[in-house]
C-alpha cells in the first residue's frame, strides 16, 4: 500500500481557480481589438506559443527545427496568411504563462496541447478556433510497481502540474472514486517527467498522447505502463484572443482547409492533378471558383497553398502522431468513424 500524506480536497480546484483569476486584463481587452493578420503581415512572421517540448506536438529536431502537429497547424496559418508556412517565431511556453502571453499580444495564436473548456473560453477572454487533436488524460506507471488499473493508485504520489485541467481532473476522479492521493506539483514538464522517473512519485498523469510521446522517447519504453482508464475529455486546439474574428476565421479554416483535403483525397503529393477537376467543391477549394479566398480576406489559392507545404490532415497526422504509436481513432474523418469534420467550403 502506498504511503498517503493528507490532502486538502480543493487543492486542485483553488489552483485552477487561481489561474483563472486573472481573466481579461485591460491588456487583453486592447489586443483584442488590434488588427492582428495586418500586424503578422507587418512583421512577416506569425508569432505562435508552443509548448515546445513533447515529441509529436512540438520539439526541435537535431537542427533546431520544430515539428510536431502543432507546429503544423501554426505553420497552415502561416501559409494562408503570408504565403510561406516557415515564416513562423515559435515561442515556447508554460501552463503558467501561456493564456497571459496571448492576452497581452506576446502571441498571434496559442497551439500547445491546450484543452477547450468553458471556464478558459468563458473567463479568459480567448476563443478556441479549431480542435486537431481528441485526447484524454491517463496515468503511467512503472511496470515494476506492478499496478494494473487507476484503482490501485489508492495512497499514491501522482506527478501533475499545476494549474492545468489535468489538475482538476485528478482531483475529481480520485474523490469520485473514493481514493486518496498525493500530488507532487511542478510547473516544469522536464522536471516533472524527471521526478516520476527519479522515483520521486508514483505515477504520471497527462494528456494519454503526451504520456504516449514521453513513453517512446525513454531508454526502455517497456518499462513504462500506460493504464487502461481514461478519465477525462481533452480537445486540444488552437487559441486565439476574441474581438479579432477576422484572425479567428482563418485559424479556424486553415484547420478545416487540411480535414477537407483529406475528405476531397488531396495531399501535398497528387495536389496539382486537382487542378482542372470539375468537381465544384474541389474548384472551390482550388480557388477556382467561390471566392473563398476573398471572403477571408486572403489569396484565391490559401487553401493550396496550405497542403502544398504543410500537407492534409491525415499527412499531418501520420508525420508526426503514428511514430508515438497513437491509433488515430476518434481522430479519424468522420467518414471513417472519427470526430474530425469540416462544414461546407462554399
């Protein structure tokens, strides 16, 4: 039986309440309003905050080169806007700082495994524009403890970091189920992971595919456990500060733009034999026909453009959610049985 240290029932609840205090400083109300696509193509570089160190999501390769389905989908917004989906600064943040630096307008957009919820929608000022990945949260262990199931963590120290849903979530499923935990709380992902592996706690919880890249990147993957329970619902996306919806518009299509390419049978690879297709939804997605592009306030070939250099969404997907072992699952077209639908491009 694990060692239990007493813990106040709240302790989760106060901290995401603490984080949420902040909501809508004057700071964020004046960035609203700005012009952000004109301030992006003033500086020729979208600004987007990442979390900058989960692979699969975003993390520099060994040329210091971001990848991941985040980094694509800044890239995707990058390509409509100025044309060049590497015109893109990458700035890395915390589950601290993250909401505050897009208020402030340190950020054009936030991509970074974010979880849409009412209270960060409600509260905060912020819009999300676009889910491009379903998750829920599990708990890892160590194969050695031998621990087969989330009940069996009754008395455990769990690894989780503060001011997260994450947080809440833990908290709720540990109450609900009438166990007892102890939370080893680091704002650090690095540190974090490094205490879990140190022994310092029981076991890890995140988002299941962050658990999932940690796990592939380790020395002896088979060590680690991911148990089978998942206790929560996480759309991560994109997020973007309301009262500029011009801005939120072409996030939120260049995400659709990517599902429909995938629906239509376009990638990066047989794009241009599209080209002279009749079919009026690929004309229009061609920008041929509809004037999408204008109505968006951007080229007539935004969309090309985007799968051109960044790809559809099931190439997006394979790139860099398949090497972490992820089934696409829920994250599959909806034709397909999966959640990912785009409406009409017309």
């Amino acid at each position: 039986m694990f060692k239990f240290h007493a813990v106040a029932a709240s302790l989760a609840a106060g901290a995401l309440a603490a984080g949420l205090a902040f909501s809508q400083p004057a700071a964020a109300q004046g960035a609203a309003s700005a012009d952000t696509v004109g301030a992006i193509r003033a500086r020729g570089t979208l600004v987007c905050g990442v979390i900058g160190g989960t692979a699969g999501f975003s993390l520099p390769d060994t040329k210091g080169v971001y990848r991941g389905i985040d980094v694509d989908g800044c890239r995707a917004v990058a390509a409509a806007i100025l044309g060049d989906a590497d015109k893109v600064r990458y700035v890395n943040t915390t589950t601290a700082n993250r909401f505050t630096a897009l208020q402030s307008g340190e950020l054009d957009m936030l991509l970074r495994a974010t979880t849409w919820s009412l209270s960060r929608e409600g509260a905060l000022g912020l819009a999300f524009a676009s889910i491009n990945f379903y998750d829920g949260q599990g708990f890892m262990v160590k194969k050695s403890l031998g621990v087969e199931s989330a009940n069996g963590l009754d008395g455990a120290t769990i690894c989780v970091q503060p001011g997260t849903t994450t947080e809440l979530n833990t908290a709720d499923y540990f109450r609900t189920h009438n166990i007892r935990f102890n939370p080893v709380v680091i704002d650090n992902l690095e540190e974090l992971r490094a205490a879990f592996v140190s022994g310092r706690c029981d076991s890890y919880t995140n988002d299941s595919s962050s658990l999932a890249a940690f796990r592939v990147a380790q020395r002896n993957p088979d060590d680690y456990v991911l148990l089978p329970e998942i206790i929560s619902k996480e759309p991560l996306g994109a997020v973007v500060r309301k009262g500029d919806w011009k801005f939120f518009d072409i996030v939120r299509w260049a995400h659709f733009a990517q599902v429909t390419a995938e629906e239509l049978g376009i990638n990066s690879k047989n794009l241009d034999s599209f080209a002279d297709n009749s079919n009026p939804d690929v004309q229009r997605f061609m920008g041929k026909s509809g004037d999408l592009g204008k109505m968006l306030g951007l080229q007539p070939d935004w969309a090309v453009q985007i799968i051109r250099q960044v790809g559809n969404f099931g190439e997006i997907w394979d790139r860099n959610i398949t090497p972490l072992g992820v089934q696409r699952g829920i994250n599959n077209l909806w034709t397909k049985g999966g959640l990912q639908y785009a409406p009409p491009m017309r």
